[in-house]
C-alpha cells in the first residue's frame, strides 16, 4: 500500500496527520505551560498534587498515544485518546494556574480556565473505563457491546453536565462556567453526581470482564494485549471507586490510594491500547514506539513506586521525614536495571510477537511439525504458525514440482505488500516463502530477520512435505497400475485364453463322438484342436514373458530385450536394440525392462510405426535408456494414459526420471536417465 494513501484496506479507515500534529502540539504546550506554573507557584506536596500527577501524566502519556495512532489510523479509540490527553493537560494547567494566583493575584483569572480541573479531564479519563475497551476491536460491535457503549456515554455525559453546571452551595459558588442557578438543582447534582460516580466501577469491571471473555475465546490474533487492557481498565475503576462512596466510607479509604492506582494504571492501558488498536503492528514506527512504551512503563512505574514507598514509610517513621525519600530512591536506584530489562523484553514482546526471539519461533514451528499426524498438512500448520507467531496478515509457502501445490495461513482481516523469500534444498531452489503484512502495515525489520532466519527451516519442511505428497501420489499410481495390470490380465485370460479353452473342450466332445462314426473326420479335429492348443500356449507363454520373463532374471537386462525384439519379428515392426550386458540389480534391471516393453507396446498399437530403436548406455553421468519410433507421435495436449504414468513411475520408483517428448524427425522419443549415485558400486567399474 503507497505510503501516501489515506484510506486502508480495512474498511475505509482514514489516518489524520494534521490532527495528529495538533493533538501533539496541543499536549505539548499544556505540559510546558503547566512546568511553568507548577516552578512559579512553588506548592508544597499534597494530595491536590497527586491528582496533578495523574492529569500531567494523562497529558504526556495519551497525548503521545493518540499521537501515534493519529499518524496511522483514525480509530475512534484514537479521538477519545486525545481527548483524554488535552483533557488531563487543561485540568493540570488549572489546577498548577490556580496554585500560581494564590501566589501571584493580580494574573487574569479566566472562568474556563480556573474550573478546568473540575471537568476537562471527565470525558477522556471516564471514556477509558467504560467506552474505550468495548471500542478496542475490528468489526461492527455486537449489540451487548453497543449496549455497555451507549450506558457509558451516557455515564460520562451526565457527570460532565454536573460539573460543568453546579452551582456551589449557599455563599460558596462553584465557578463552574455554566452553572444553573435554580432552585433544587445543586441538590439534584450532589445526589446524581454521586449516583453516576458510583456506576462508574461497575460499567468498568463490565468491561473488564468483557475483555476477558474475548481474550480467552477470541482468535490468537485478536487477543494480544487484551490482558493487559483488562488489568489497566480494573485499576482505572477500582481507583475510582472511592468517589462514589458515602462520606463515611470514603474516611476510611487513604487519601493517596486513588490517585496511586491512577498512576499505576498507566503502566498498563495505554501500552495494551496502543498495541491492540495498531493490531499489534507499527506499522514502521516501531523504534520510536518501543522507546516510547518503555519509558512511560519504567518512568510511572518508578513514579508509582516512590510515591506508594513515601507514603508508607512516611507513616512509619513519622519523626524522620528525610529517610522514607532517602531509602525508596536507594530501592529505586537498585532496581532500575533489572526493572528496564524486564519491561524492555515485555514490551518487545507485545509490539513483535515472537520475532523479538527467533527461538521461541523455531520452537512453535517445530512442534506444530511434531503435532502434524500426516506429513502432507505440515507446510499447512508451518504456515498457520508463521502467521499466528509473526503476528502476519497472511503467509502461504509454495512448492514446485511436478505436482506443485501451496499451504495458506492467515489471520482475521485484509493483507498488505508481500515479502517473497526462496526456499532452497541442496543449492536448488523448491519453492517460495510469501509473508503479507496485514492491511496498511509493513513487515518490521525484526519480522524479516525472523523469516530469513526460518526459511532454511521452513525449506525442509516444505521438502518433506512435498516427498511425502510425491510418495502418496506414487502409491496411489501404482496401485492404480497395478491394478489396470491386472484388469488386463483378466481380459486376456477371460476374453482369450477362456474362450479358446471352452472352444477345445468342445472340439474333444465332437471329436469323440466321431471316433465311432467317421474316425477320419476325428482325427482331422483332433490335429486342429492341437494346433489350438499349442498358440493358446504360447499365447500363456506371451503373458508369462510380459509380465516378467525368466531370460531377464536368468542372463540379465540385454538378453531380455532381444528377446523381446524377436516377439514382434512378424508384428510388422521391426524391433532393433543395441544394449551391452550390463551387471545391474534385479528391481532395476526389472524397471528398465517394464518401461522399454510398455514403450514398444505403445509404438505397436499406437504410433503406426514401422520400426522402433531400443537404445541402452552408461557413462559417467549413470544409465540412459532411449526407445524412438518413427511413428505419428503424441499429439500436443493428450492426457497421459495409464501406461505411460506406470513408465514414469517405474522410473521415479528406482530413483531415475522418465522423459516422453517428440523426436526431431517425427516420432516419439522415450528417455530414462538413472543417476550414477543410484547404480551399485559394480556398474561403475
């Protein structure tokens, strides 16, 4: 797919670079401005700083995310991303904004401005708790979902009404920009506001269970990531689950654990989100991605850990205020390396599958080879593997040959531009590895190292199927010949031998009758019911020496084809062969003679020859055997009989090859090459 084109093959999905930048600029100047008042206000710490936190890293964390998935696809995921983003930076930029005017009075107090903390980080933040995991997926969404969609919309737009039009109490207005000044309304506020925030966790654990459902019985494809969406959507409800409690209940909850639990979720939504919305490729962006994931992880993490290890030391050791900070950053400091190297593998891991360990690949391949019951499936479930592992759109290995044939895996949705690969066994190329990206997407650089590593790999595997599917084949072929041998028999004995000894029998029966009433008229019968008998026996003789004379076994291979020769004298073919006594082993000597016999068989019947030139020699190169007729030919485009599949399997059987092609003069030519490798040690002295 151009680099350049706006819709995917996807169903239309359209990327938005020019939102993407705005998004990105957007975020970035509300993280600077809110530096800035942060530095110029100079507050102590406090819980009001912790919710800071969390909207600060609402800010830099989805901002980038929906950055990113802007620059590729114009999922709604995406949109509700950056508003999550921008909305958690206007709610940071207030609160640090508020902060500075205790400090500095005479700056502009703008109502927008100075509420924002109340309300503009509710669409984004509580879309991702109860929208944003039902949205996480390809296809139109079932009705349950569009369901829990529609409740959490409404969830989130009736506590963004609340914020934005309460009134404040008696002597206390609120500064929301919008407040409804009514009578009964600041009630009506304080009781649903509470309501809604309680449904909040619920709809969210929903969701969660929702996207445990799909992650147990999804496809593999669909399911990478999904844990981790799940655990991040749980902390996000479970953290705002003390809003919606009584104030009594809510007195025995620490104040720091929500928005702890807010941070600590950021380790893990909006990597999941990010990986499952780009259907768990980058689309050549995986650099900065990997870099990306990996610092927020280490970066909140750590975060989470120092303020969770303050905060409990701090209660501990109530006289020391130094040493809480002093031993968390000595654990932190300990820590940070292994810390980096675990996340760093997680999140090669989910944004490469298995490529990002091309062992762990080798062995999926390996098994699925072992588990394949029948060795004709194998490049089947070799090419599934590569798909489900590599996490491709699709993948197919093509073999060549005389039967070529090719296995297909494939993944849910369209695919991109191919990689074509060789496979090649013994110097010799047998067939082509084709891997696709999925729609929109390219194959990372891990993903082709991981294909060229495997293609030796996959060549044998694609060599042993194909030996497996040829050896099938000739089974079945010869069986088939086997038994059209053996039809043919049957038609001869019954058809001839039958007859002529059913027509003797009843030439004994007329010629005893006679022996009484004219014995000269007998003996007349009796001498041409011998003269019968003996071409019935020679006849018998015939079938014997075709299917295999004693001459080939007793003097060897040359002996049999002159004699052979000699049965077509009066045939009206002449027969001429020129072989030397050769020492060859019984199966092969038996081939050879099959083959030449079906092929001047062939040329008696068929060709309207009127001599035929049997032909054997050996050379370095091995044996060669050519019958040429001076008949019609094939002609272009006739299917292959029953006989001449039996000469090529004879050959195929002792490791040569069977060649049928028109001769230059006219004609037909028959050639048989048999590998020097393939004679005994004795040929070849």
């Amino acid at each position: 797919m151009p680099a350049d084109s706006v819709t995917s093959a996807s169903g239309g999905d359209r990327r938005h670079p020019v939102a993407a930048r705005l998004v990105a600029v957007t975020c970035g100047l509300l993280l600077t401005g809110t530096a800035i008042c942060w530095l110029l206000a100079q507050r102590p710490w406090g819980l009001s700083q912790l919710y800071f936190l969390v909207d600060f890293t609402d800010c830099a964390v989805y901002g980038t995310v929906a950055w990113l998935v802007l620059l590729r696809r114009g999922h709604p995921v995406a949109w509700l991303l950056a508003a999550t983003g921008v909305g958690g930076g206007l709610s940071a930029l207030s609160a640090q904004y508020v902060d500075l005017l205790a400090v500095r009075p005479g700056l502009p107090a703008p109502v927008l401005l100075t509420s924002a903390r109340d309300w503009a980080w509710v669409p984004g933040m509580l879309s991702l708790i109860v929208v944003v995991p039902w949205l996480v997926r390809e296809g139109r969404l079932p009705v349950p979902a569009r369901v829990a969609v529609a409740a959490g919309t409404l969830v989130t737009a009736g506590i963004e009404l609340f914020h934005l039009t309460w009134p404040g109490r008696p002597g206390r207005p609120s500064g929301a920009p919008l407040p409804i000044d009514v009578p009964g309304w600041a009630a009506l506020v304080d009781t649903g506001d509470l309501l809604l925030f309680r449904a909040v966790p619920v709809l969210g654990l929903l969701a969660a269970a929702g996207l445990l459902r799909r992650w147990r019985t999804g496809p593999p494809a669909e399911r990478v990531g999904l844990g981790w969406l799940a655990v991040g959507t749980v902390l996000l409800a479970v953290s705002f689950a003390p809003l919606g409690f009584p104030a009594d209940w809510a007195r025995q909850v620490p104040d720091w654990l929500a928005p702890t639990a807010m941070l600590a979720s950021q380790a893990f939504f909006p990597a999941a989100v990010l990986a499952v919305v780009l259907r768990q490729r980058l689309w050549g962006i995986e650099i900065a991605v990997r870099r990306t994931l990996v610092w927020f992880l280490l970066t909140f993490l750590l975060v989470a850990v120092y303020v969770v290890g303050v905060s409990l030391l701090d209660g501990l050791l109530p006289s020391t205020p130094a040493v809480p900070g002093v031993l968390v950053t000595a654990l932190v400091a300990v820590g940070m390396q292994p810390a980096r190297a675990r996340v760093q593998r997680g999140v090669d891991r989910l944004t490469h599958g298995e490529a990002v360990e091309p062992l762990g690949v080798v062995r999926g391949v390996g098994h699925r080879i072992s588990a394949s019951a029948d060795p004709v499936d194998v490049l089947t479930g070799v090419a599934q593997s590569l798909t489900d592992l590599l996490r491709l759109g699709a993948c197919t290995i093509e073999v060549d040959g005389p039967e070529p044939y090719a296995a297909h895996g494939a993944s849910a949705g369209p695919v991109g531009a191919p990689l074509v690969l060789p496979l090649q066994r013994g110097g010799t190329e047998i067939g082509r590895l084709v891997a696709w990206a999925r729609a929109g997407e390219r194959l990372d650089g891990r993903t082709r190292t991981a294909l060229v590593d495997l293609a030796p790999v996959v060549a044998s595997a694609a060599s042993l199927a194909a030996t497996s599917r040829a050896l099938a084949s000739s089974r079945a072929r010869l069986a088939e010949a086997r038994e059209e041998e053996r039809r043919k028999l049957r038609r001869d004995l019954h058809d001839g031998l039958g007859p002529a000894l059913a027509g003797v029998a009843l030439g004994l029966q007329a010629a005893r009758n006679l022996l009484t009433v004219d014995p000269e008229a007998a003996g007349r019968l009796l001498d041409r019911l011998r003269d019968e008998t003996d071409q019935r026996v020679e006849e018998v003789r015939d079938l014997a020496r075709g299917l295999l004379p004693p001459v080939l076994g007793e003097r060897g291979l040359a002996p049999a084809l002159h004699e052979l020769a000699q049965r077509y004298e009066g045939s009206g073919l002449a027969v001429r062969v020129a072989a030397a006594p050769l020492p060859l082993p019984e199966p092969v000597a038996t081939a050879i003679y099959g083959i030449v016999s079906e092929a001047v068989r062939n040329v008696h019947r068929h060709a309207g020859a009127a001599s035929c030139r049997v032909r054997v020699d050996r050379d370095d190169s091995g044996l060669t055997v050519r019958i040429e007729d001076d008949g019609r030919g094939v002609p272009p485009g006739t299917p292959a009989g029953i006989g001449m599949r039996s000469m090529r399997e004879r050959a195929e059987g002792i490791g040569g090859a069977c060649i049928v092609a028109p001769g230059e003069g006219g004609g037909t030519v028959v050639t048989v090459r048999l590998p020097l490798e393939r004679l005994p040690a004795v040929v070849g002295q």
